[in-house]
C-alpha cells in the first residue's frame, strides 16, 4: 500500500463533495486552494480520489443522515482502491461536521479527519498528520472543531480569480440571532466580520484577475461591523460604497441579510449606488407575527413589509428573493393564510421554501406542536404554486427589455453565452447574425441584451444587432 505522503512533487487528486449554501461553495473553494501546494488537484470523480473531502451543511433536512450514505458509497470506493494497493483518505468537513463530530468519528471509523467551518484552513496539516500516523500505523482519526476564525482568513491562500467573472467574498461569519430553528449560531458560532482593508484588498486582487461582479458573504451579511483603516466599525452600507470606487469593479450582491439588520444607511445604498444590483434575498421564513415570535425572529411582519416599501422606494426595480418554512411547531391554518398574504402582498422575483424539519440541539425541535407531515407537504405545495407564478411572471415581464447581462459562461450550443441579469436571472444569449461585424462580445462583458423568450428559471435573449448595439 502506498504510504499517505504530500509532497510538491507528488499530485495527488482531491474530490471534494459540496452541501448546501453558497459559503459552503466559497469554502470549498478555499479548500481546495489550501491543498494544491501540497500537490492536490482537483477531480470531479471521487472513486479516482486520494483525499474525498465532504463539506456538510447542517440546515436542510436529515442533514446528517444524507453525509453518513455518502461515507457509506465513499467507504466502498476506498475499499476498492485499496484492494488495487492505493488508499484514499476521508475528511468530514462543515456544519455537520461541527455538530457532530465525535458521533462521525463513532459512527464511521473510516473517516480519517473531521473539521469544521473555523477550521478548514488546518486541513493540508491534518492530512499531512494523518499521513505520517498511517506510514507508522497508528490511527488516522483527527478532530479539529474550535472556533477560531481569526487565524482562518489570515492562513488561507489568496483566492484566485481565475474561475470566472463573478466570484464571492466572504465578509462576516457566525450568528447571533438565535432563531429556535436554526443550527448555525451552533455551527458557525459567534457573529464575526473581517476587516475592511482585507475585504477591499480580496476584492481588488479578483478585480487585476478578471473578476468584474462580487456577492458578499455572510450568514448574517448586513449585520457586518468590520474594523476599518482608521479604526472606527464599517457597516456593510459602508464597505459596498468604499467597494463601489474599485475601478473594474461593476457589480456588488450581498446575501444572506436579516430584516432587523436592513437599515436607513443599508436601504439608501441600494438608491445611490448603481453599482449595487437591484436583487435582494431578505428572508422572512413566516408572515404569521405569532409564529416569527415563536421562530425568535425579533422582527414582526409588518416591519418586513416596511422595508420592502422603502427599499422599493429607494430602488423601484429591485427584484426580491426570500426564505419560506412551512409547518413551523404550532402553525395553524390561519399563520400559513399570513404567509401566503405576505407573500401575495410583496412578490417575489424568487424563493426558497423548505418544510419545517427539526435539527437537534435547536429550541424548536424539542417542540410537542410539530406539524403532521401531511399537512406540511399540502401547505409547502400551495406555497410553492403561488412562488412559481410569481417567479414566472417576473421573468416574462422581463421579455421585451433590453436588460445589462454579465456574460459568465460559454453555453451548451454552439455560440451560446450564459450570463445573468441585474436581478439574478440566468440568461442564454443567442448572438445573433445581425451582429456579425461587430467584435464578438468576450466571458465577463457587461452587455446589452434583448430579451426575447422566459421560462420559469431562466430567460433568452439576443445581443442586438450593429446598428442598435449602444455600449454597455
Ligand atoms: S438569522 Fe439566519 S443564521 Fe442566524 S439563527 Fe436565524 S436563520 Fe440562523
């Protein structure tokens, strides 16, 4: 069997299986940055692999139990490379693996390594480590589950901005809200917000690289209070106007952000600073006041709804996307008809709606009201009908216009672009004949295109032809 070793001159392949949220796709990123010095590259199939990494995310339902069925399928590939005299090792990453991490260990002997969110950047040591006890035959099993969040960014790799003209940038970790359904306070711990020349100094570094649009990432984005130059707390209003002044720099998302967090500096943003997309996710998860109180939401829906009208009138066209649970513990027919008013009264561009499922170790999940499972699925089926159609006619009402569409990737036919609009829409752009002439428009332009066609998740469009084509 081949001893576990890394070495520059040594390339090893690396799988890394993501769960969940877009702070898990920025992880993993990282992740697989902080392993290629160590000659790791990545592959996409994990029965090649030396090193499988599965990110975990805590938040949807039977978490858990999804990674174990992974470890399981994993355990039969690692098996087979070892009866062919290799080996493959297994590291239980992200939420799941904060939470729990001596049960993995117990439940799954052959996980060699478990970390969590805090900790990832000590993964090429923990492996290395690994490897030195297998050469000695000593067991792998490694855990590293702090909170230290500090050291993380300080230690891992630059980003690097070569996969693409959009890229995220996480800003803020951690939460402090405490809503009883939620494990992330647990997970991810404590609300933690990097420092702004960090922040700017990542950004203008993916700027010289290509990258012309950042989403800023934070379980808890608006609640951002990082230190700035002169020593006084940057709110996130703050730091986008200070990103805004990147030149190169055309477009800035943020999510996730927390009604309680949107305020006056936040909304007045969102008005004068064009380079601040008019899209917004803002999750409500009820429109039931009775239930957000038994959520500890510490928001009603009436304060949601007033934002929405402010921010809308701040920017018009901003385009909304919100979090929706069904069958909440306690949940009456009367709380679900709030929710479904809500959301008839606000209009989502889209939105992601779960059914309630309990995670342990949360308030809510010790709750004796929970919700047959008949009556969730029933609720989460209207609720999602009445999303659909208003996620349908955002889109079409969209056919006609020529909207700024940032050209990311090429698309599955040939002279297909992929990109998206100001409001997050996928958009596959037809280049069309009429433009012939013109210079091709290259991946990461900002370009003007006709929509000309909407399905429910994406649009259609044409870049208009050499007369007509003003710049972008
Ligand atoms: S604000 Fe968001 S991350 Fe924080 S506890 Fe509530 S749902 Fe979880």
């Amino acid at each position: 069997m081949v001893p576990f070793r890394t070495g520059e001159q040594m390339k090893r392949k690396l799988y890394i299986k993501t769960y969940g949220c877009q702070m898990n796709v920025y992880d993993t990123e990282r992740m697989a940055e902080a392993m290629a010095p160590d000659g790791y590259v990545v592959t996409e199939q994990p029965e090649n692999a030396d090193l499988v990494v599965l990110n975990t995310c805590h938040i949807r339902e039977k978490a858990a139990e999804k990674v174990y069925s992974d470890i399981g399928r994993i355990r039969a590939m690692k098996s087979t490379r070892q009866k062919q005299g290799q080996d493959m090792m297994i590291a239980v990453a992200g939420c799941v693996g904060q939470a729990e991490g001596q049960e993995i260990m117990r439940r799954a002997p052959v996980v060699d390594m478990v970390l969590g969110p805090q900790t990832y950047h000590r993964l090429p040591a923990m492996v290395r480590e690994a490897g030195d006890r297998q050469a000695r035959g000593q067991k792998t099993h490694l855990m590293d589950v702090e909170f230290a969040i500090e050291d993380k960014f300080a230690e891992l790799p630059r980003p690097r901005g070569d996969k693409g003209p959009a890229a995220f940038v996480t800003i803020q970790e951690g939460c402090d809200k405490f809503c009883s359904f939620c494990v992330v306070p647990y997970t991810r711990g404590a609300e933690y917000s990097r420092p702004v020349d960090r922040v700017s100094e990542e950004v203008r570094r993916l700027v010289d690289e290509g990258v012309v649009e950042v989403t800023l990432l934070g379980q808890n984005v608006n609640a951002y209070h990082g230190e700035a130059a002169d020593g006084s707390t940057s709110s996130l209003a703050r730091l986008i106007r200070n990103l805004a002044e990147i030149n190169g720099l055309e477009r800035i998302r943020y999510t996730t952000s927390h009604p309680r967090d949107m305020d006056d500096e936040l909304i007045a943003v969102h008005g004068e600073v064009d380079k601040c997309m008019p899209y917004l996710h803002l999750p409500i998860q009820s429109g039931s006041d009775r239930i957000l109180a038994a959520m500890n939401r510490k928001h009603t829906a009436d304060l949601y709804t007033d934002i929405i009208g402010r921010l809308r009138a701040a920017r018009p066209d901003l385009a909304l996307s919100g979090d929706f649970i069904v069958g909440f513990p306690g949940e009456m027919d009367e709380d679900f008809e709030a929710t479904m008013q809500l959301v008839r009264d606000v209009g989502y561009a889209q939105a992601y709606s779960f059914k309630y499922s309990p995670r342990p170790g949360t308030p809510a999940a010790e709750d004796e009201a929970q919700v047959p499972e008949a009556v969730k699925a029933e609720r989460l089926a209207a609720l999602q009908a009445l999303l659909g159609e208003q996620q349908k006619r955002f889109n079409a009402d969209t056919v006609g216009r020529t909207l700024p569409v940032l050209l990311e990737k090429a698309g599955r036919h040939e002279g297909q672009l992929v990109g998206r609009s100001p409001y997050m829409q996928a958009v596959h752009v037809t280049i069309d004949d009429a433009s012939s002439g013109n210079p091709k428009p290259g991946i990461g332009s900002i370009v003007p295109v006709e929509i000309v066609g909407a399905a429910p998740h994406s649009l259609e469009g044409r870049i208009k032809g050499a007369a007509d084509r003003p710049a972008a």
